[in-house]
C-alpha cells in the first residue's frame, strides 16, 4: 500500500477539529468552528479559564453555522463554548452583550467569556440599535466579541445586494475583512484579542464567495498577541454614563492604532520603487487581483514588481491607519483601490491623502472621470482585468498578456447577450408551497421571506414582499388607498417565530382586511431545514394569534387526523381554495395555517431511518398519458418530468426525486396508478471494474467546473472530488454558486486542484480545462459559457435533463437536448454525453447516483487529477448512499472504457426520427388495436391523399404529411373509456411495476365522466377494478354503437366533432396544398396537436386554441386562392 494510499484510508472528516491535526480542508462555516477551538487553545494555553458563547441568527452566507456547530456539539462543549442559537439578530446581540456583563457581579464561574455574533447583512441592519448600546457598553478584559456579519454582494440569496462596511462603520466597530477560509481563523482570533485590548466590539466580515467555499489549509499552533500596555480602562463597568461612553469611545479607537503596530495586519505583499501604480485591496478582492495579474502574464511577485506595481493588502478596513497608508501610495503615479461594492477604502485613501500627496487615486472611475470598477454586484476578475489594461495603456505598465484581453469585450459579450437565465428555483417535489401558495380567482397576495418567495415567478398573483418580519404590514399603508378590499399575506414559520407575529398584531391594530397565510412547515428549509426556535405548535400558534385579536384562524392540514382537538376548525389540504374563500369574505385580520411538512425534511428522515417509508407510491401509465401537463398544474411538482416518445410528449415521474406527496394524482388524468409494495433493492454490482480497468494517467493539476441542478448533489460532487484531492495531498479549492436553488435551480461549483498551492477563486474568462455538466441547460448558461475554452475544456455532459420552471410554470414549454448540446459544442474543445439518470438507474438502482456516473467517466477519461483510491474513499467518507454510488462511479467508469469511438462522441445526438411510412404503418397497426382493421384503413386512405398533395421539404422530409399522420392518429385513438381500460392492463405496464416493486397491489386513480363535478377530485379504486377493466377493454367493439353506453357524455361528443372538424381540415389540406401556404397548412395541423388531455382539460385547450386553428384556416383560404398563388409563383 502506498503512503497516499493509507493516507486516504486512514483520513476521517471529523479530523478537522483536532487541533493537533495541521493539514486540513475545510469549509468556510467550518473555519469558524475551528476557530472557536483554537480560541479556546489559545487561552489555556495562557492560562486563561475562559468560557465561549455562540449566538446568532442563520442567513445565507452564514445559513448552514448552526448546523455545523451541532454536528460539533462534542467538540465545543469539551471547550466550554455553550451555543445559543436566537429567535432573531438583535436578540442575538443582546445577549452576546449579556456575556460580557458576566465579571460584573458575583458568581463568576470564568475569567472571561469570548463570545461570537453571527448574522447576515439585513441582521445587522435591524440589529443596530442593539449592537451600538453594547459597543458603546464595552467588552470584558478575558472576554471579547466578535461579529461576523454575512455579505451577499451579488444577491444570490438575498432580498438586496449588500455590503456592511458602512453601517459597522457608522457603530463606531473595528472591521476585519478576510481573503479566504485560512484568515477566517487567523482574522477572527485577531478580532477577539482586538476586542479584548480595546473594549470594542470587533467585526469580521463574510462574504459569500469565502463562506461558501473550501481550501486546503495548513494550522500551526495559536501564537499569542503583544498587547501594549493601557493608559486608562476601556472595558465594560457595572456603573457607566452615555456621556463617559461616547468620550471613552474615541480613546478605544485610538487603542485600534496601538494593537495594530505591535501585531500587524495591513502589509504591503509586493513593494516596487517609485511604482507606476499601487494597487490597495482587501478581502476577497485580493485573490481577486492576484488571479487577474497572472492572467496578465504576472504570477510572481518578482514580475509583478519590474513592472513598477506596488501590492497592497489591508486586513483591517476600518479604522484606517491614514499616517501608514498615505505612507504606501505618495510615491506612486497613481493608486487603485479595488474593492467590492462601495468606495470604502477608495473615500478613506483619498481622506489620508488630502492636503498632502497629489496621486490620483482610482477606483469606481478611471483618470478620466469615467466608469472603470463597478460598484454592482460582486466584483470579478474579469473586470478588473479590463480596468488593469485600460491603466496600463495610461502609465505604460508592461502587462505582457494585456493584448489577449484588450479587444475582447465587443463580440464577447454579444454573444451572451443571446443566452438567457434559463434556470430559475422550484419549489421541490411535494414542496408544501406548491400548493400552499395558491389562491382563490380574483384574489391577490403578498411574498414572504422563506423558499415560499418564489410564489412570484410561478404565475400566482403573488406579488411584492417586505423586509423580514414586515409582511403584511405595507397592505397597512396600501389599504385606505385602494378599491381592493383583501389581500392575502404569505408568511413562514420560521419568519412568524423570528418577528412576524408583530406585523400580524400591527394589521390588528389597523383593522385592515387581511388574511395571514402562516405556512408552517416545520423546519427552515431555505437555510438547511433547522427546526424552528422554540418548538412552536399548531395550537400553540393559534392561541397566540387569537390572544391578539384576529377574528378567526383556521387550519388546513396534510394530516387533518393528528389535530385531535377542537378548539379550531381543521380541514384537508384539498380543501384549501374553500378555506381561503370564507376567511377573505370576514372583515378584519384572519389567519389561515397550512400544516404541511416541508418535503426536503421528509426526505431526510427518510435517508437517515428518523421516518417510515412511504406508504403508497405513484408511477405514470405513459401509453395513457396525453402529455398535456394538468398533473404539473395541480401539484406544481419538478419530480414530473417530459419525456418524449414515438408518440409525442408524456410526463414520467422521477421516482428518484418523488416523495410521493401524491397530489400530482388529482391532476385530470386515468394514467396515474398508486401502488403499495416495497422498492426493490436493484443495485447491480460491477465488481470486474476494479480489476479489470487500465487506470488513466492522473494529470497534475485542473481547473473543473461544475454546472448543476439544485438538490441534486452539485456541491456533493465538488466536496468529494475536494476531499479526494485533499486525500493525495495537493492543493484544493472550491467556491459554490448556490444563491436561491435549494432545488430546481442553477448550482455551480469552482475546483481547482493543484501540486502546489492554488488561487482560491472562482474561474475566470476561458479556465475551464474541465466542465462536468450535470445539467446542460445551466451549462449554456451566461454564468458558465464565458468559463469555457474551445481550446481547453474537456466537457463530460449528462444527456437527461431536469425539469426547468419552463415545464412547471408554463407546462408547455421545456428546452430539448439536441438544441441545448448544439449551443454548448462551440464554447468546448471537446464532449462526451451520456444519459447518466438512465445508467445510475440501471447499474446502481437509484437515479440520484447519477452524478457519481459523470464522476467515473471524467475519472477514466484522465480528466481529473485525483487517484482512484483517493475518490472512492472520499465517497466512503461522505457516507450517503456509499454501495449505489459506488456502484454508479464505477458503470461511469466502464461506460467511458467501452466506447471507444471518440469522434462519434464529440457531436451531439440527434433527435431520432422514423422514416414516414414506418411512422404511418405503425399508428395504422396500432388502430387495428385500438378498434379493427376497417378503423385502420381509414386513417391508412386519409393518409395517402394527404401524401400525394404533400411536395416536400427542401431536405427531403414531408413535415405535412408527418404532422397529418400525427394529428390523425391522435384523434382517431381517442383516449375513451374502453381505450384507457386496454391500455391500463397491458402486460407491459405490469412488468413495469413488477421491476420495481416486490409485492405491489395496484390502484387507480379516476373521475369517471358520470360524476358531475370531476374537477373537484377523483376516486380511489383498488385492486379488483383490474378484472373489470378488462372487461370494458373487451368489449370495446360496441364504441360508438347503440350499445355504447359513453357515447352521450359531453366528452364523447366533444371527440367526435373534434375528429370531424380535423377531417374537414385535412382534406381541405390534401386538395390545395401548394408550395405558397405549406408553412400555414403545417401550422395548421400541429396547432391541433396541441389539442390533448381528458374532460375539461381537453375542453380548455380546445377553447384556448379554436381561435387560433380558426385564423390559420381563413389564412390557409386566403393562400389558396389562384390570385395569391399566381403572384407568388411569379
């Protein structure tokens, strides 16, 4: 066994909190938790017996803290450190300000109690008034306090961009601002000893791009700080004045100055004489800049020097060293500021500069008063590689790559301007928002803060939202004002638990009419499913909204069953609509709650045994399925997704992804059967791969880029591939673009992987040498094509695509796979696609592996620079699911190994279109099924007519006749009575369920056309209805005879006028078609494809598109007439 061999078998996960482990990898919410241990090293080590306190509020960038410090409970309880999570961020503080009281008065059980504020940017915000008072208050001399404050600058999972410097600034509080995961540790312990020595709170600032990334990282022991000695007490006191903390505030800060020059933080990283341009920066920023320099053709800080470029790095933004940093940049002709956001640093350079140096200082804008940094968004490399070379040209700085990106920008961004956002977030499969968020005709609402925001892209007059914890309280100000006399409100447990009951006792106060929609889900999905503070009830929920005077609550529940008692009205979820129309007729402020577990939560616990499995399963009859997507529309569900067959577009459920909720089953539609059985364990073992398998040549280092689906194991793929690299011992860095996707939207991952160390930063303009596409939808997205190269990067590309908002929202409208691989193919050098869902089902037994097949092929391909030993430990290691993706890394493996023609590989598949008499014949054969041999050969006669008319296309098909022969069939194999009852008891659909269920007993799901409100819900029938379908699948020779007893109902008669007006249509077609109205005709006959679905589905589509089939056939006669076919053909 080799040493990196035994290094990765002998490698845990939970060693990164051993503080005598020093080469580690970790993330950016597991530095801190670290660097709470090493808080407590660092003081026994001195001697100190101290205590830690952890509190805060969750929030993305800092959303998964408090899981990560419960997974440490044993770690930071033998360190003393007692974590409290918050109802909310002010809260928090408040009590952070509490442990620093602690020496104040008798009882003491420590010298001192470090303590650690976490919340994100809007925290801060509504925090203020709490974290000024304790600030002013001051810190204990073996305490300290420091606030990390999460930043969101790009908004990806925000309400507003963000970016705290000002407003800590304005609290009079020291700002530390860290480059990566290392200086969380390093900057966090720095702020503690700087809050101790000062009496100042001190703030740390987290950006998403270092909270959501990972790194190989070295540790050394804690060093102890030099603190000077103190003139006066800054620290907190039992008995104090306002007065004597605003003169003792300016002494504290001067303290800063003091701390700083004995344990320095600000460096200057590259020093040149008399530079051409000194660059200051901060934070991420600095890699940032670093990155785009070696782009630039300057890697080492030797090259970067001849140039006459001074670099540098400021740890502590705030307060500035002005005397210092006036110090670093006279000299120069000119100094850039490069920071994300504002002009912070750039407004406190030109502070330290006025009335002394003459340097033009840069930033926001160039030497000419003109836009050069942007201050939107998260600054990337990419734009301040265009702001270093349009300063070069002005100082003559030799960028020796400057002309590789100088003319770039014009047709670059053209072509993105051509590729839109093409993935927006889902609600997940059986999320209880689906439903949830629905509303009554007529009414409208407003969004809330939680996963349920995304009700306003979903089509459901869900519009506008408010601050957290202000819901509802803007309907105050809109409803004096308004003809509009209610309005729901969408508000989320977590939210109602954190401040929003306040807005609901505001809207009683004002006696507006209003309803509140509490959605209670049990868990704060959006952050990572953490339970709600306080273990609220149902009923404990409706005692407190009653104690403040709203004038009814009602529930409405998955499980009505568990509300046992009957203090309130409980009805079924389906019941829903109905709720919401008598709560919107009461005047005053009602409130309505949704008891419906999230679905991510159930999903969990079913992974890890804390939930029974599902009772009962659903699977599509595709045969029955018409493809019109009423089940989507009912259940809002992304598990559905289309499929396309040799007889147009169906829906199939991904089992793997199903939690079975089952409210895609009231969706208007025969097809879908439930069954009660057990999964059958279809893991298939590949155990010759081991064996058997050349292994590549492992290349030395890659930049890899991961392009994804929410919820599908994106950033578990970039973790295990980390891990693996951390395994061989080589450098790694991750950085995740998450934003808003907890499922269903775009999720990218930034690797690279390295001998020696590496720049931890996202990739830049065309460094993807290796893009695993998960999902190639997001690939072509504009966050990821400008990433790839045509000359660099290797593409391994998953063929199954995933439900996009295009076939939930509007069920319509998906993206098809040969037009999605045909735009992705020029910015590649090279793809290999595979259908990794369908091999991950075959080979492991579970789609949700399908990642780890993408994972074997790039493996065999030599694209990855990680040993076999060392991935197949790590997924070991990530301990989900080990045997099934094992096994799917391993059928990934021996899928690239078999396929040996490579050139085949690198052109997209292409849609698979049967030759027209085959297609014909085969619809022909199928009526003779479907009726008998005389129903067949009338279609097979309207079909030839229709040929004899059709010329052609220009590339030798008949798209007239095909879509005749389509449309035809559709409408002469109506989906009736008897037809759903044959295709419902074939033998094939039996062996369907037989191969993935042991012991299945099948049920059925239907709303007969003899119910006269088929709308409102459908019949469970059980097992013995099989025998009775085949009986009316027998004797389906009386269709449309006297004997037919269904051929008086309204669906029937709609059947038969439809195929009559199509048979109109077509031979009007067959007579006249011609070269001048072929594209109308076309039009014609696939527009009334589109007429499909059962009762009043298929009525509604029919309505929705009579007028258009009524405007292509007056122009159809128009194009017909001699006159118009003369002039065109002249």
């Amino acid at each position: 066994m080799s040493d990196l061999t035994a290094r990765a078998q002998r490698i845990t996960l939970t060693q990164k909190y051993a503080l005598d482990e020093t080469d580690l990898w970790l993330t950016g919410t597991q530095a801190v938790v670290r660097l709470l241990l090493e808080q407590n090293r660092l003081d026994v080590n001195s001697r100190r017996h101290t205590a830690g306190f952890v509190t805060g509020y969750r929030g993305s960038p800092l959303a998964g803290l408090d899981l990560e410090l419960a997974r440490a409970e044993a770690q930071i309880g033998e360190a003393n450190i007692v974590f409290q999570p918050a109802i909310n961020e002010d809260l928090a503080a408040t009590a952070a300000w509490g442990s620093q009281q602690v020496g104040l008065f008798q009882g003491k059980k420590h010298d001192g109690v470090y303590s650690l504020w976490y919340g994100k940017s809007p925290g801060l915000d509504r925090s203020t008034d709490a974290i000024r008072h304790a600030n002013m208050a001051g810190t204990a001399p073996l305490g300290g306090v420091l606030a990390i404050v999460g930043d969101d600058p790009d908004c990806k999972s925000s309400t507003l961009p963000s970016d705290s410097a000002g407003v800590l600034r304005d609290l009079q509080i020291p700002i530390l601002d860290p480059t990566d995961v290392g200086e969380l540790i390093d900057f966090g312990l720095y702020g503690w000893a700087l809050s101790r020595f000062t009496g100042c709170w001190t703030a740390m600032l987290a950006q998403t791009s270092v909270m959501d990334s990972s790194a190989t990282i070295e540790r050394s022991e804690p060093s102890s700080f030099a603190f000077p000695r103190l003139d006066f007490d800054p620290h907190i006191r039992l008995v104090d004045t306002p007065h004597e903390q605003e003169r003792r505030m300016a002494h504290k800060l001067a303290l800063v100055h003091e701390f700083t020059a004995q344990n320095p933080i600000n460096h200057v990283v590259v020093d040149a004489p008399r530079p051409k341009l000194a660059i200051v920066t901060t934070g991420k920023s600095y890699t940032n800049v670093r990155q785009a320099l070696r782009l630039l053709g300057l890697s080492s800080e030797d090259e970067i020097r001849e140039v006459g470029i001074r670099l540098i790095k400021l740890g502590l933004i705030w307060p500035t060293n002005r005397e210092w940093l006036r110090n670093q940049v006279e000299d120069a002709q000119a100094a850039l500021v490069i920071e994300s956001k504002s002009a912070f640093l750039e407004t406190e350079l030109k502070s330290a500069l006025y009335g002394s140096a003459h340097v033009p200082i840069l930033g926001k804008e160039d030497l000419d008063g003109l836009p050069l940094l942007t201050p939107f968004g998260e600054l990337q490399v990419d734009s301040m590689i265009d702001a270093l070379v349009r300063i070069g040209d002005k100082l003559n700085l030799n960028l020796p790559q400057a002309g590789r990106f100088a003319n770039r920008s014009g047709e670059f961004k053209h072509e993105l301007t051509s590729m839109n956002a093409k993935r927006k977030p889902l609600f997940c499969p059986g999320c209880p928002h689906s439903g949830s968020t629905k509303l009554p005709e007529g009414s409208r609402a407003f969004a809330g803060i939680g996963c349920h925001y995304m009700a306003q892209w979903m089509h459901r007059e869900t519009y506008l939202f408010t601050h957290m914890g202000g819901e509802g309280a803007n309907w105050i100000g809109q409803a004096p004002f308004t003809d509009t006399n209610h309005v729901f409100v969408n508000l989320g447990d977590g939210t109602y638990s954190h401040s929003g009951l306040l807005a609901i006792r505001a809207s009683v106060a004002a006696n507006v009419n209003v309803t509140y929609k509490i959605l209670f889900n049990e868990a704060v999905a959006m952050t990572g499913g953490q339970a709600v503070e306080g273990n609220l009830t149902v009923a404990d929920v409706v005692s407190q909204v009653r104690a403040e005077g709203v004038k009814h609550v009602e529930v409405v529940a998955e499980e009505p069953r568990k509300h046992k008692t009957g203090d309130y009205p409980v009805s079924n979820r389906s019941q829903l609509n109905e709720a919401q129309r008598r709560l919107r007729s009461i005047a005053g402020c009602t409130v309505l709650i949704v008891d419906h577990a999230c679905a991510n939560e159930k999903r969990r616990k079913r992974k890890r045994g804390l939930a029974p499995p599902p009772e009962r399963y659903v699977m599509i009859n595709e045969d029955v399925c018409e493809g019109c997507g009423d089940c989507v529309s009912k259940s809002g569900c992304s598990a559905i997704k289309v499929v396309q067959t040799e007889f147009g577009e169906k829906r199939q459920i991904e089992q793997a992804h199903c939690i079975q909720d089952l409210a895609c089953v009231d969706g208007y539609c025969p097809a879908f059967v439930e069954i009660r059985g057990t999964p059958r364990n279809r893991l298939t073992h590949i155990t010759s791969v081991k064996v058997d398998l050349p292994e590549p040549e492992i290349p030395a280092a890659k930049n890899i880029l991961i392009a994804g689906v929410g919820g599908t194991g994106v950033i578990t793929l970039s973790q295990v591939i980390a891990v693996a690299a951390h395994l061989d011992a080589r450098r790694v860095s991750t950085l995740d673009m998450t934003g808003l996707a907890q499922k269903g939207g775009a999720v990218i991952s930034h690797v690279r992987i390295g001998v020696d160390d590496v720049w931890r930063t996202r990739l830049a303009h065309e460094e993807t040498d290796v893009l695993i596409a998960a999902d190639p939808v997001t690939a072509t997205s504009q966050e990821v094509a400008p990433l790839l190269s045509h000359e660099r990067t290797c593409a391994v590309v998953n063929e199954a695509l995933s439900p996009s908002h295009l076939s939930v929202v509007d069920h319509d409208r998906e993206h098809g796979l040969t037009d999605v691989l045909d735009e992705l193919l020029p910015w590649v050098h090279s793809m290999t696609a595979v259908d990794a869902l369908k091999v991950a089902d075959e080979q492991a037994g579970i789609g949700t592996v399908a990642n780890s097949v993408l994972l074997g092929l790039a493996y065999q391909r030599g694209l990855l620079p990680v040993s076999l030993a060392s991935l197949r430990r790590a997924i070991e290691l990530n301990a989900v699911a080990v045997e099934a993706n094992l096994a799917a890394f391993d059928a990934g493996r021996m899928h690239e190994h078999e396929d040996t023609n490579r050139d085949a590989l690198m052109t997209p598949p292409t849609e698979n279109v049967p030759d027209l008499d085959e297609f014909i014949e085969t619809r022909a054969r199928r009526l003779e099924d479907y009726q008998d041999v005389d129903l067949a050969d009338i279609y097979r006669a309207h079909l030839k007519r229709i040929r004899l008319s059709d010329m052609g296309a220009k590339d030798g098909s008949f798209p007239v006749t095909h879509a005749a022969a389509d449309a035809l069939y559709h409408f002469m194999a109506i989906k009736d009575e008897y037809e759903v009852a044959r295709l419902l008891t074939m033998n094939s659909f039996e062996r369907r369920v037989a191969d993935r269920f042991e012991r299945a007993e099948i049920s059925y799901a239907f709303a007969p056309t003899w119910l006269r409100t088929p709308t409102k819900g459908k019949r469970r029938i059980g097992s013995w209805m099989e025998p009775v379908l085949k009986v009316i699948a027998s004797i389906r020779s009386i269709r449309g005879t006297r004997l037919d007893p269904f051929r008086f109902s309204e669906e029937r008669k709609l059947d038969q006028l439809l195929l009559k007006q199509f048979i109109n249509d077509l031979t009007y077609v067959s007579d006249r078609l011609n070269e001048t109205n072929y594209d109308t005709a076309l039009a014609l006959l696939v527009t009334y494809r589109k007429v499909k679905g059962f009762g009043h589905v298929r009525k509604g589509n029919w309505d929705r598109l009579a007028g258009d089939i009524d405007s292509l056939r007056k122009q159809l006669t128009e194009l017909s007439r001699p006159s118009v076919i003369a002039i065109d053909q002249a």
